[in-house]
C-alpha cells in the first residue's frame, strides 16, 4: 500500500474528499473500522497516534494524527478536523 504524500493535520480542511467509497472489498472496509475504532480507543486512553492513508484532490495522503472520534461517515480529529470515512484507505498503528 502507497502512504502517499504527507500531510498536517491541518490542511486537511482544504482538501476535497472523493464522492465514492476507496475501498471496494467488503472484508477491506470491515477491517478498516475495525482499525478506526481501535485507533479512537488507543487516542482516548493513550493519546497514541495512528497514520491514516486517504484520498483527496486526485491523490494519497498520510497524516499522523491521534483520532478522538469515529461516528457515522466521518472521524473526528483534533482541532476540529474531519476525514470522511469512505476516503481513507488504510489506518496503521505504531
């Protein structure tokens, strides 16, 4: 998997996020909520940081971010940040 380029948090505001799912295989986006809740827990208890690989403007992205919140089509990330679900492709812990 491409970690595409990184990014600040921060400019992800500017971004414009794909209108389609990233991921087609139904065993992919099982794992990546999976993998977005577990990131949530590990910001909330921890304050870990995660990387979360997603699409926006034609192209990959990698931010290292700690997640606070994963609800509905969206996380939530600090400072008010959010990345629509359904753009990112991968979440990695370390």
């Amino acid at each position: 998997m491409t970690r595409g380029v990184l990014i600040e948090k921060e400019e992800i505001q500017d971004l414009r996020f794909p209108n389609e799912d990233v991921l087609i295989d139904s065993m992919e986006i099982e794992k990546r909520q999976k993998d977005l809740d577990a990131a949530m827990q590990m910001g909330n208890n921890y304050k870990g940081k995660v990387q979360i690989i997603f699409d926006a403007d034609d192209q990959t992205f990698t931010v290292e971010t700690t997640v606070w919140a994963s609800a509905g089509d969206h996380i939530s990330l600090k400072g008010g940040i959010n990345i629509p679900i359904t753009a990112i492709r991968e979440v990695v812990m370390f």
